[in-house]
C-alpha cells in the first residue's frame, strides 16, 4: 500500500456545471502558494487546520460511491484547494485508481514548479486555469507574490499544443484591474494560442479570516 497522502480540506459532492462538465464531487487540498486579497477558499490556508489526511486510495474509497453519476454525466473528480497541482504524484496515484471512465479537473493558478506540471499533463483531462492578471504588478499586488511561473506553465501548455485541455478564468478583480486589463489579459492569452476563456466578476465581502490567514503566512 503507497504511503503517499495528502490534506484534504473539504471534499463536496454533487456539483453541476460548476468544476466542469457532468457530476462532479470537488475535493480541495490544504495549501497554496499565494495569498490572495480576496482568496475564495481561505480555510484551506488556516493557520488551525482541520483536515483529513488521506492516501488516493482512501479518497478514492470516499468518492467511488458516485461512479454511475460520473460516468453517466461525463463527470468526474475536480481537484481545486489551495492549490492541487501541489501534489501531482497523490493527482497521478489517483487516476491510475480511477481509470479513464471519470474525467479529472484540476483547478489552478499555475504558480507551481514546471516539473509538477509535466506529471500532469498525462493524467489530467482539463486544467481550469485561475490567471487573475497577466500584468505583472496586478497580480503581485493581488497574490503577493510574482507570476513568472505562471507564464512559464501557460508557455510550457502551449508548446505541448494541449490548448483544448485548458480553460482560462479572467476574473475582474474589484480595486486591482479593470475591464481594460482583463481584455489586454485575454489578448495576451490569445496570442500564445489559449482560446477557451471564462470571464467573471468577483463578488467580495469582507474575509476576516484572510487577514489571519496572511498574517500567519506573512510571519
């Protein structure tokens, strides 16, 4: 038995039309590279976790009770957080659990080590792609952190020409970018060969927990 195992934040079940096509169950790993302003999920990013800790076969043990409805649907697994393709060798272990019949999602920002994308692009049917920006001082501003491996990862995806395997999120950002930014963003994309877009606005309130979140990260 592999002792490969990971932190799972939350695993939720029966999603449509929301993480990808068909039924899917979304399980979001604990951890992530940035900290964003308005991070959506900032529990996974707490400073006093309650995660479960489980190997593949385990959360494959957890989600196999929905098998007809993946296969039936065209669904599958989508594995968002934080950040999934912080752990591509558990994403790997699983599909080789699963098999072809479910399709697996991952949703990402792209900051992440190139070598953990490449053992990806095998066992992943779609990478949802989290860009915030591609200007450089927006998104740094936004996630505190920079973003060339972002655009090293999106010129590594087009070079491997799997442009049908990704879908690109273009949120506008209240108080960091604008619909002339997002437009630039998106032409950008355009160029490198990227034409599957998804536009959406980001609705905010106030995230208390972020600030504990950044100020455990920042310390």
């Amino acid at each position: 038995m592999t002792s490969l195992s990971a932190k799972i934040a939350a695993i939720s079940r029966h999603r449509l039309a929301i993480d990808g096509d068909g039924v899917t169950t979304l399980v979001a790993f604990a951890g992530c590279a940035l900290c964003c302003r308005y991070c959506l999920n900032p529990q996974t990013l707490s400073p006093n976790p309650k995660f479960q800790n489980l190997t593949p076969q385990q959360l494959y043990e957890k989600v196999s009770i929905d098998s007809l409805y993946f296969i039936a649907t065209g669904g599958g697994v989508t594995f968002g957080g934080g950040e999934p393709c912080l752990h591509p060798d558990f994403i790997d272990e699983f599909r080789k659990l699963c098999g072809p019949q479910w399709q697996i999602r991952v949703e990402t920002s792209l900051n992440i080590p190139s070598d953990n994308l490449i053992k990806l692009l095998d066992c992943v049917d779609q990478f949802i792609i989290d860009i915030k920006d591609m200007d450089p001082e927006i998104y740094s501003s936004y996630t505190l952190v920079d973003n060339r491996l972002v655009l090293s990862n999106l010129n590594l995806l087009a070079t491997a020409n799997l442009y049908d395997k990704c879908l690109i999120r273009l949120p506008l950002i209240p108080n960091y970018n604008n619909e002339t930014n997002r437009q630039l963003s998106q032409q950008k994309l355009i160029t490198l060969g990227f034409k599957n877009f998804d536009s959406f606005n980001y609705k905010i309130k106030e995230n208390t927990l972020w600030h504990e979140v950044n100020k455990h990260v920042k310390s």
